[in-house]
C-alpha cells in the first residue's frame, strides 16, 4: 500500500515509501526496527582555498564584508586554527548587523569573541601604520611565492 507522505507523517515516518516498506515488511512478518539506531560517520576534509581582499605591506589580512554568512564564519575559524600566526582582521559595512535573523549577536560581538580585530567601513589608519608582523608576513609569503601582484 503506498501512502500520502501526510498520513506517513502521522504515523511516524518521514516518507510515504518509509510507511510503505514497514506495511510490507510487517505483512511478511518480519520485525524491524525503525530508526532504532544511530551511525556515526566523518565528512571527509575537503581542501579549499581562500582569496583574502587585501594583504597590507606590514602582513596584516584584510577581508571586506558585508554580509558575514554562517559559512564566512565557519571558514575564518578554520583559518584561524590552521595559521595562528596570519593576522587576519575584518572590515564591516555595518558590524553591528546580527549573525542572523532573530540573534543578538553582532558582527561585532563573534569577532571580540573569536579574537579577530574589526573596522566599520575603512582600514584603519592606525592598521596601515602598525609596525611589520613578521609571522603573519611569513604565511603570507608562503602563498605568494612566483604569484604576481595586483595593486590597488
């Protein structure tokens, strides 16, 4: 007997086919168990790559935003684990938005508490003037090797 997936649904299925299978299953006198167990399984690492916006003479990052997606996130704490010691900062258009409809959670407030230094709109003169982060710059060669440059 195949079932609307609503009467499925009633029964405690996720599919009309699910409810299916158990009315067939059970008609032959088999006993199963429906989503009796859970499997554990690792999602494979996937090798990506990110373009910072600009990379400043002292070796500070500096990635432009407007919108600061749940996937923007999840990658620059990636990246964040990954090179500790790139300097990587944030410019805002508005850095006061939420992280998403319905949180109180600013642009602002995951940087403070992920560490990352922020700006609204500009580069800090101060960021421009800051001495020479020898580590962040020896990440940042690490990419740049025979690469050539494209200038503001």
């Amino acid at each position: 007997m195949l079932y609307r997936n609503y009467r499925a649904i009633k029964l405690g299925y996720r599919s009309g086919l699910e409810a299916a299978v158990a009315d067939q299953l059970q008609k032959l006198g088999v006993t199963a168990e429906y989503e009796s167990i859970r499997v554990p399984y690792e999602v494979p690492v996937t090798l990506r790559h990110y373009t910072p916006d600009y990379v400043l003479p002292n070796g500070i990052v500096v990635e432009t935003k407007g919108r600061f997606t749940l996937d923007d996130r999840k990658k620059h704490l990636n990246i964040q684990e990954q090179y500790p010691d790139l300097d990587l900062r944030f410019v805002f258009s508005n850095p006061l938005c939420t992280i998403h409809k319905g949180s109180k959670t600013t642009y602002a407030d995951w940087c403070n508490k992920y560490g990352f230094l922020y700006a609204h709109k500009f580069v800090p003169k101060a960021w421009v003037e800051e001495t020479i982060n020898a580590k962040s710059q020896w990440v940042v060669r690490q990419f740049t090797k025979n690469k050539p440059k494209k200038k503001t």
